[in-house]
C-alpha cells in the first residue's frame, strides 16, 4: 500500500516526506495506523558513522496507533484495537522464555539493523528502491508501519493515544530500570545522571517506589526544574567540579545511581558516589571507553548493563498507564506535541534540550 514515511536519506541530512509502498502484513505481523510516535535519541544512532543501519531508511520506535489489519497466524489482536508498540524479540531464546526479551539472542539484528533478521525490509521507495524498515521491529515515523504482534500491547482505546508511544522504549526503560531491573525499594536513595525522557521517567519511578532521597543531575535548569516537579528531592548542575562530593554530603554514599547519558566521565562519577553494595544502572549508549580506578569496585560496588529497563513490555506498559490514570506518574508533561513534516524540527528541539519528549503525528501531516 502506499503510505507516507519521513525517510532518512544521509547520515548528515535532513529527513524527507516521501510516498513509499508498504508490503503487505506477514503471517504474524500487524499493520498499524501510526497515530502518535515517539522521537528519542535512539533514533539517531543512523546518524553516526560505523552503525550497522545506514541511509536510506525509516526510524521511529516509540508508536502508538490503530491495527488495520492482521496476519493469519495473529492471535489476540483484531481490527480496530488500538496498541503501543515496543521493541521486538523472538519470544523462543532461553532469555525469552525467561521473562528477558530486551536480551533476546537476535535483539540487535531485529532492532538496530533497520531490516528483518534475514535482511529483508518491507517499504519501496518511488524508485523501487528499498528503504530499511524495520527499525526496532516497526519504523514508525509514517503514516502506516509493519509491526509483529510480539511487540505490540493492547490499551483502552478510551485513552489519548496519541501520547502512548513513549511508554514503548524511553518511559519504559526509564520506569522499569527502577522497578525491574534495580528493584528499588522503599526508603533508598536514587541519582539520576541526565533528565531527559529517559532519566525523568526513572525519576518519577523512583518516586512510586518510595525511594526516599531522589537527586536529578543535568546540565539544563529547566530541566531540573522539571525534575523536581515530577518529584526529585534535589537537583545538581552536572558541570559542578566538585559534583561528586556534594552528592555524597546529601545523600551519605548512594545505594542506586542510574546514567542515562552513556559518558564515560559521568559514568565514573556515577560508580564513585556509590555506597558499598550499591549499584549503577547504565541505560545510556556508551560513548567511550569506562576507565575505573583500581579500587572502584574494591567495595562491593556494582555496574549493571540494562536495556530497555529488563521490561516485558506486555506486563510493564498496562501498570505505568494505571499510575498515569492515578495521577502517580504524569509522563505526558514530558511530551509536545509535532506534525509528522517537522520531524527536523522536532529533533533540533529535542537536541537543543527544549523539548524532553517529541511526539510526531502522522495525521496532521500536510
């Protein structure tokens, strides 16, 4: 069919509104109106020399929209149901069957190679030419996407859809990595390095985890500022030169740090003011090589890995719409809201730091 997608042409270019055909949905595989879709920093990674997924191709991985159509082998969703989409997975490696679908054997061919795990994708150009399309199992940034039933999770169509998306990936990562990932209990301390959309969804978990003292570390006020209003104790400039010691006169040695930037100096500072037995959760791409001193670990400090927060998106993203619906975690004063054509807009925004959390719109596209 022929939809609309913003195509991604050059690793230094803008994208462009292009009409691109879509194939038809597979056996297990859905096509969703993409109503609202998420724009995170994940996003750009095809823009950085040396990443497997090249030009031409369609990103976006935080959609939310209406199911069309479905696949023959579809089971448990039909037409007309309104989903979120997540990350993909196999659902049939050991880590899948064990409740950790964001460490599937074939996570990083299904979302960051932007085609199929075979090398296949599903969207011609005018030309006939293909576009990668598969970007985290959906490349929502367009009018229709192809998604496997695997990753998407049914809402109540009662709800506003067209901010849902971001629970796919950024809220989801940030909001699970405190509950799943961390376990982070009643009465801890929590430092969270960077209040983006990432980092301010760790926040305001940690809040309904009960975490007692919850410190936000950014290098924009207003973002800090935000942090506080979703329930950060106290806030730090990041670029203080004696960052590290004032977090540990506040909070006397931290049992949770979480780093969203993926810097390799932050991560540091992040695994310093750790107590011992405490632990770093590093969520962020690194951006470098993470150079500790001898005795950084010495204590019983720990690093953990995570993506995508250890979330099973189906039994992660109904209980964060329930606390949304409380009023116990407002996500939506992260968002504005964008037209599917100023996608390059929308992510100048979302660099420059004036906006936490773009979400694109294909419907109003002009």
């Amino acid at each position: 069919m022929r939809i609309t997608a913003a195509v991604l042409r050059a690793q230094d270019g803008p994208y462009h509104l292009e009409e691109v055909d879509l194939a038809e949905p597979g056996l297990d595989e859905i096509l969703v109106r993409v109503v609202g879709t998420g724009l995170c920093h994940s996003d750009l990674l095809p823009r950085t020399p040396g990443f497997p997924a090249t030009p031409p191709i369609i990103t976006g991985h935080e959609g939310a929209g209406v199911v069309e159509v479905v696949g023959e082998r579809v089971t448990g969703l039909v037409p007309g149901d309104h989903v979120v989409l997540s990350f993909d997975s196999c659902r049939q490696c050991g880590r899948c069957h064990t409740g950790h679908p964001a460490y599937c054997d074939t996570f990083f061919p299904r979302n960051l190679s932007g085609t199929s795990v075979t090398g296949d994708t599903s969207v011609r150009d005018a030309s006939g030419a293909p576009v990668a399309s598969r970007w985290f199992g959906q490349s929502s940034f367009a009018t229709h996407c192809l998604a496997s039933s695997r990753n998407a999770v049914k809402v109540d169509p009662r709800l506003p859809l067209e901010l849902l998306g971001p629970l796919g990936c950024s809220v989801q990562t940030g909001a699970a990595s405190v509950f799943v990932a961390l376990g982070v209990e009643a009465g801890a301390s929590v430092v969270v390095f960077g209040a983006g959309g990432v980092g301010l969804s760790a926040v305001m978990a940690a809040k309904v985890a009960g975490a007692t003292t919850i410190v936000a570390v950014d290098l924009a006020q207003n973002r800090l500022a935000l942090a506080e209003e979703l329930g950060a104790t106290h806030t730090f400039d990041g670029a203080l030169p004696d960052l590290a010691e004032q977090l540990i006169r506040v909070t006397g040695g931290v049992e949770y740090t979480v780093d969203t930037t993926g810097v390799p100096s932050v991560i540091t500072t992040a695994v310093s003011v750790l107590q011992p037995g405490g632990t770093c959760g590093v969520l962020g791409v690194q951006q470098g090589d993470l150079v500790l001193p001898p005795t950084a670990l010495g204590v019983g400090r720990n690093i953990m890995g995570i993506i995508e927060g250890d979330a099973v998106p189906q039994t992660c993203i109904p209980p964060l719409i329930e606390l949304w619906r409380q009023g116990r975690f407002p996500f939506d004063k992260l968002i504005r809201t964008f037209p599917l054509d100023q996608i390059n807009e929308a992510e100048k925004a979302s660099l420059s730091g004036d906006v936490v959390k773009p979400v694109l719109m294909p419907g109003d596209h002009r």
